[in-house]
C-alpha cells in the first residue's frame, strides 16, 4: 500500500519509467540529496517553501507526473496551501555553477570598501573649504606680496627702470674704411663708407669694437647726442669699445690753449664746419713757402683745400 504524500507519488512514477534518481537529477539539474529529501517528504530539509514547490514541480516534470497536484500535496505538507493553487515556475539550477559562500562573502567586503573609499574621496575632493582655510590663504597671499611691495617701493625709479642709452649711429664726413667686430671677433662691418653714409651698431652685439685708420672722419652719436672723437686724427685704432656704455663712460678731451704767437692748427684737425675736431691734439707745423702760397691762394679763391699729412 502507497501513501498519497506527494514524495511516494514522486517515487512511484520514476520506478514506473525506470529512471534512477542520479536520473533525475541530471535531467532537472538538481542535486541527488535534495530530491532524495522530496522523495522522503521531508520538504521541511529544504531551504524554504518557494524550493520545495520548485524541486517538487521539476521532478513531477521529468517523471511525468501532475506537478498541480504535486505542488498542492507539497503545501499542504507544509502547511501552506493555497486556495488559489498559483503556479510557480522554477527554473532548476547547477549546482556546481553555484558560487561558493567564502566567495559571496569576500565580494561583499570588497565592494564595502571600494564604496566607503569613494565616499571618502567625494568628500574631501568636492568639500567647500572652511572659512578659516580661505582666511589662511588670504593671510599667506598678502605675506608674500609685502615684501616685494616693500622693496619696489624703497627703490628710486631709476633703479626700477634704468633708463636705456640710445643707439651708437657712426657717420662718416669722408670716404672711410672701417671694421667693426665683437668680443667673439665676429665682424658686424667692413667696408669703406662713402661720406654721408651711417652705420648703427647692433645693440644687442657683444661688446662691439672698431677697427680704422680715419678716427677722425667719423662723426659718433649715442641717443643722438654726438659723443668726442674716437681717436687723434690719421691715427690707427683697433680694439676700441663702441658700446653705448662704453662711449659714455669716456672722458671729456681736454683742449689745450694756444700759445701766443702760436699758428692755428692746420685743417685736417678741424672739423668739416672750420672748427677744431674735439679731442684733437696737434702740434705747430712750420709750413714752408710753397706751401703758404698754395693756402694764400686757396683763401682769396674762396677754397680750402686739405694740407698733406705732416711726415
């Protein structure tokens, strides 16, 4: 004689199709122990109401038998029948595909402390600063400024702002030849300049020098303003600085008074106006007679012609 529990009627129906429960196991992908506690009706073994109804469900499927009636047996064993009698659908599972409890656990953990990390960071990166944090910025700002505030103030204008010197513009009164070169020896110029013709020295040149046989035929200006003579006249200079600074450092020449009964210089140290080159020293030269009657001449012709160099 057979029961009418929902676990004999199971069992009946597998030995009635000859399957073993291993079977059904494979077919309903669930495991051996806990269809052995259906076929027991024992469904107080399984996890809970929902998977006793499921397990049952799925092995009536698989045996052939009305999982309806099995899943209102199933309830009432358990005491929960259901005057409806709702359908379930179960879904069975491998139970191998199942993750372990260790798993489930540590995943939780690691996701407990990648979210309170991130709370933390949103906290402290879109945090308002506090009062007494823009207080001390503000604080050190202004520290900082009153020292440099101080000394820009404490200073004259000139050392704040040195005025710069003008350009050097070389102009030649006559054909001269000239070179001009830095501290490296580079050569900025050379050539012969026809009379009339200007130069102005690179400012950003390294110390820049000249090299010329005519000091006297070049005309020197810093900013405009005409500076002495770079040299005696018809006399060779090389390695004379014609920077700004440089020309503007130099003294003043000293113009040596004239004798009475001393001859005027002759006119190769004046200046192309008739007046003395600044800077120029010379000698008295006793002219001879030839020479005398050639300027004599020259005078009443309204000319005045260059005087060869004295030897």
């Amino acid at each position: 004689m057979t029961q009418n529990r929902p676990g004999d009627l199971l069992r009946l129906a597998r030995e009635k199709r000859g399957m073993t429960l291993a079977g059904v196991a494979e077919v309903t992908r669930i495991a051996k122990r806990q269809l052995e506690a259906v076929e027991r009706s024992d469904f107080a073994a399984l996890p809970g109401t929902p998977y006793a109804v499921g397990f049952a469900r799925a092995y009536a499927r698989a045996v052939g038998a009305d999982e309806v009636e099995i899943a209102r047996g199933v309830r009432e064993e358990l005491g929960t029948s259901d005057p409806t009698d709702r359908y379930e659908m179960f879904e069975p599972v491998d139970p191998a595909r199942i993750p372990p409890r260790r798993l489930a656990w540590i995943a939780a953990i690691l996701a407990l402390v990648l979210g309170t990390a991130y709370a933390v960071w949103r906290t402290q990166f879109f945090a308002a600063s506090t009062d007494q944090e823009v207080s001390d910025l503000a604080n050190r700002a202004s520290t900082q400024a009153a020292p440099a505030s101080a000394q820009g103030a404490g200073q004259p204008a000139s050392a704040v702002a040195p005025a710069m010197p003008g350009p050097v513009v070389l102009t030649a009164l006559q054909d001269v030849w000239l070179r001009i070169y830095d501290a490296q020896g580079v050569r900025l110029l050379e050539k012969q300049m026809a009379k009339g013709e200007s130069f102005t020295v690179p400012p950003q040149a390294n110390n820049p020098m000249i090299l010329t046989g005519r000091p006297n035929a070049l005309a020197v200006t810093v900013g405009g303003k005409p500076v002495a003579p770079l040299g005696p006249p018809e006399k060779t200079i090389s390695d004379l600085p014609i920077s700004a600074a440089a020309l503007l450092a130099r003294p003043a020449p000293a113009q040596a008074p004239v004798a009475d009964g001393q001859q005027q210089p002759p006119s190769s140290a004046l200046q192309p106006d008739g007046g003395a080159a600044a800077g120029s020293s010379w000698e008295p030269v006793a002219l001879s007679s030839s020479t005398r009657k050639v300027l004599d001449e020259a005078e009443q012709a309204g000319t005045r012609p260059t005087p060869p160099a004295a030897q």
